[in-house]
C-alpha cells in the first residue's frame, strides 16, 4: 500500500475587493488561513498540500474560476500521477451578508456521499455552521477531486469579523485535523 495517503488542493478566494469590518480583505484572511493550513500539514507523512496561486487582478471572475479550476484539475491529474489515494479539493472564503449573519457554511455537491459526511465532521468541529449542498458553484462540479467549500465567519458581522482576526491559526489547526482525520480513514 502506498505511504502517499491524501493530497489536498487549497483554493482562497481571489477577490481583495471583499473588505473585512476590522481590517483586510477576504482575500488576504483566505490566503493567510491557506497558508495556515499548509504549515500545519507539512509536518505529516504521506500528505501533500497545494495552495491554488492567486489570479491576476484584471481577469474576471468567471476567467479567476475557469483559472482556478483548470489548476486545480491539473493538481489532481499530479497528484493521482503519483499515487495519492485521497485527493481532494477545498475553497477557503468569507461571507458576507448585510453585517446580520454569523457562522460557517459548508457546502458540497449533493452526490457526494463523502463530502457530505466530512460536511458534519465539519460542522461539529466547526460548532455554528450549516451545510448546503449545492450545484450551481463551479468550483464544486468542474474540479475532478472531491470538493468541499468551506466559508468561514462573516467579515461584516463585527463577532465574527474579530473572532476571525482572533482565531485564524486554531481555525487553520482545526481545518487541517479534520482534513487529516478524513484521510486517514480512507
């Protein structure tokens, strides 16, 4: 059996015009927790971990997705190359909504069993947070690797914004356990 257990492809969201309520921008926060999440991965035997590269700022974001799944696929295609039994997919972002709203969301495509079972892995780490599965986001139904979407706190709600602020490495502790947890029970 190979040692090469699971290879995670890190997607942050790539917009730096989603201002958060303290300070930075969603971009920013979901490049740091990215980085974040790969530091705390590293250390592991048997467990790769790409962060998708940052889109140039011109491109619009149906071309920033198109560029992002695209290496994304090209990860997967790699990482099978080289033998990973588990490969998946996992797009980091912030939300917003009207300053009114607080929490994570995780969301998944609906026939995917496994996700949807990491989905309440998550959702139990995570404490308040809700899962939807859904069809319409690209980056859920063009990657090739199983997918999950992961939107932490709301960056206009000024509890969560500043519990962001204040967590960001537990919360990147607390994604990458739960990614190795995933894998090794494949």
């Amino acid at each position: 059996m190979s040692n090469k257990k699971l290879a995670i492809t890190l997607s942050p969201y790539t917009q730096p015009e989603n201002h958060c309520l303290i300070c930075g921008s969603e971009e920013a926060h979901c490049n740091h927790l990215a980085s974040l999440i790969q530091g705390y991965l590293y250390h592991y035997t048997g467990v790769a971990c790409h962060i998708i590269q940052p889109q140039h700022p011109h491109l619009s974001t149906s071309q920033k997705l198109t560029n992002i799944v695209k290496e994304a696929n090209t990860m997967y295609d790699e990482f099978k190359s080289k033998g990973y039994q588990t490969i998946l997919h996992i797009p980091l972002h912030t939300n917003a909504f009207k300053g009114t709203s607080k929490g994570h969301l995780i969301m998944h495509y609906p026939s995917n069993s496994q996700m949807a079972k990491l989905a309440k892995e998550f959702r139990n780490a995570l404490g308040l947070a809700r899962i939807a599965p859904r069809t319409d986001l690209y980056e859920l139904k063009a990657t090739k690797a199983s997918t999950l979407y992961l939107e932490t706190h709301f960056h206009d709600n000024p509890e969560d914004a500043t519990q962001l602020h204040e967590s960001l490495p537990f919360l990147a502790s607390l994604i990458a356990t739960q990614l190795l947890k995933y894998g090794n029970k494949k």
